[in-house]
C-alpha cells in the first residue's frame, strides 16, 4: 500500500528537520584547534559560528543580588523537584550540573534553563547529589551557590534519563575513585577536600587562560584517557567566559584519578566524533522555561541542547558512559627505533 504522497513529503520533511537542526551545522564546521594539557586532562578548543543572545545573568550572579530565589517545593520537601523564581530585570541561564546546595540536601537541575526576568515561581525537575541527607540545616530554607559544576560522569547520568539511583551511583563512583568518602554522600566533598584541591588548583591554573589564548573560542572537546568524555558549546562566548572557571575545575577534577600518559587524539578524530554527533537522532524536550529543549541519546553518548528565538544558548554531549570502544590513538610521533623499545602498558 502506498503512502500518500502529501504524508511521504511530511515524514521526508520531519526527517530533514531532524537532521538540520542548528547545532548540526555547528559542529560540522566549526574549527578544531590545540589541543592544551594539563596532567591528564586534555582540551580541544573549538570556535564555531557565534550568536548574540540576550543579555542574561548567571547563577551565580543572580543568586549574589538575591535576584534568583531557589527553594524546595514545599516545607517537607520533594528530592526531584525545586521552585526557582528570577524577580531581576534580566533572565538568568542556568547550566544542568551547577550545584545548587542548602536547603534539605544539594541538587543539579536534570535539564539547561533559561529563566525570563520577572517569572514568577517556576517548578523545575532536579537530582540529589547529597545522598545522605534529607534535612534543613538550622533555618536555612532556601539554596545558594556552590560555585561548582558536577563532574562529566555525574552530568551524564543526569542527562541520560537512568533515574536518581544512577545519578547517586555516579556520585559515589567519583568519591571512591579520589579516595574521598563523607557520611552524607555529598558530590561537593570532594571538591572541597584539601588534598584534592592543591591538584585541582594546579590543573586549573594551567588552563584558566584558554578563552583568552584562543579569543574566538565559543565551544571545547574535552578527553580523558584516549577518548572523548564531554563537548560544550556555547555560540555566545559570554556564556562560556562567565561559565569557564567552574566548567574547567568540573573537567579536571573527572581527569584527577586518571593516567597523565595518554597519548592525545587528532583534530581529525575529533571532528569525525563532533560530525557524528552532528547526526545522531535528536528529540523535542519541555522546558518550564523560555525556548525549546532537545535531547539526544545515541550509542552511548547523551546531549542536550537549548535553543532560543536569537540562537543556540547551550549544546552539551557527555560520553563518560560510553558503550562505544574508546578512539584508537593515530600512531605515536616517536621515531620507529625508540617506539620499538618505549615500554608499554600492560592490558587490564
């Protein structure tokens, strides 16, 4: 039985427009550059068409001029859901993963939010990141800033729609693999355990002047071991520069526990990674807040993307999870005589 032909246009449309969203566009043109290293870290980053956005501010910010209030949805509490309202003049973005702590115990917004100026109160869906507690500290009610975002394997639950057990799972992954433990199971201790921090501080030092270094920089391709582990983009590099230090101190600190001799991938790898990602399957998500969300789980990776009415605010593909087989490095630069007798690992 044949189609009609104005349903076969419509489903041929509905496949194109999946296909060529924005963001598409985006990583398959935008330029590959470095990489630069820090320890095990290892960041490509990438400068791709840009976009003007409206002028907004960050979490951080708006929190510091009690513009933003976050609060549970009522005094007893609900782990997946929080009220957050913007009574600035301004919408305020807010990135999944930053951490929000306080109140009965610390959480991450699951998706990216853009909040209008004067929104009234909003519900949005959110993860516990602090497993071990459920319960007010003194009269504190409402949430502030930590000035952290959750690290790529924590992200990467979050946006795979496993559920809050995965998302603890993968709190309780990074605290074992930097030796650190707390009774409340909070992801915040490590970051703020002192042996950590020297590390964190040291790695972080190295990189904090990329988006000055490279001044069109508008995205980066982050690899740890031999493999791909996070992209962000932002095509308004505003959003990137007021989000950088906390972005880069989230990468370092997944790289902490990891081997320093990685060899590192080529731009060329990187760019077939960014062209497939360009193509996966992505699908319409609500938002309580202004634009639309898409979500994308394809192989092993998971993304998500922002978009509003001016452009593209935010693109975000973690692959920590990775069912795929890590790249396999091009050939060491080493002159054949010594790669003949370099020491190799052995295989796990």
């Amino acid at each position: 039985m044949r189609l009609p032909k104005l349903l076969f246009f419509l489903l041929l449309g509905l496949a194109c427009w999946a296909r060529s969203r924005p963001w598409s566009h985006w990583l398959e043109h935008c330029e590959v550059q470095g990489p630069q290293r820090s320890g095990s870290l290892l960041v490509f980053p990438l400068s791709g068409s840009a976009e003007s956005l409206p002028r907004c501010r960050s979490l951080d910010s708006a929190l510091m001029q009690d513009d933003l209030r976050v609060r549970e949805v009522r005094e007893e509490g609900d782990v997946n859901r929080l009220v957050v309202e913007n009574r600035g003049d301004r919408p305020v973005f807010i990135m999944a993963g930053e951490i929000l702590k306080g109140a009965r115990q610390d959480r991450v917004l699951k998706h990216d939010l853009w909040l209008p100026a004067d929104s009234g109160e909003i519900t949005v869906a959110v993860y516990c990141v602090e497993h071990g507690r459920w319960g007010y500290k003194g009269d504190q009610r409402k949430f502030d800033s930590s000035g952290s975002i959750s690290n790529a394997r924590v992200r990467q639950a979050a946006l795979s729609e496993a559920g809050q057990g995965a998302v603890w799972d993968s709190v309780a992954e990074t605290q074992k693999a930097n030796g650190v433990s707390s009774p409340s199971g909070a992801l915040l201790v490590v970051y703020e355990d002192s042996r950590l921090s020297r590390r964190l501080d040291s790695m972080v030092s190295d990189l904090r002047d990329l988006p000055q270094d490279y001044p069109d920089m508008n995205g980066v391709v982050v690899q740890i071991d031999e493999r791909i582990v996070a992209v962000d983009v932002f095509p308004d590099r505003r959003l990137l520069v007021s989000l950088w230090p906390k972005l880069l101190r989230s990468y370092a600190l997944e790289a902490l526990s990891r081997d320093h001799r990685q060899n590192a991938l080529s731009r060329s790898q990187v760019r077939n990674f960014l062209n497939d990602a360009a193509s996966a399957r992505w699908s319409y998500s609500d938002t309580p807040g202004r634009g639309d969300l898409y979500s994308m789980h394809d192989g092993g990776l998971d993304g998500q993307a922002l978009e509003q009415p001016e452009g593209l605010a935010h693109l975000q593909i973690l692959s920590w999870h990775s069912r795929r087989k890590p790249v396999r490095v091009e050939p060491s630069p080493w002159p054949p005589a010594i790669d003949l007798v370099r020491p190799t690992r052995p295989k796990d």
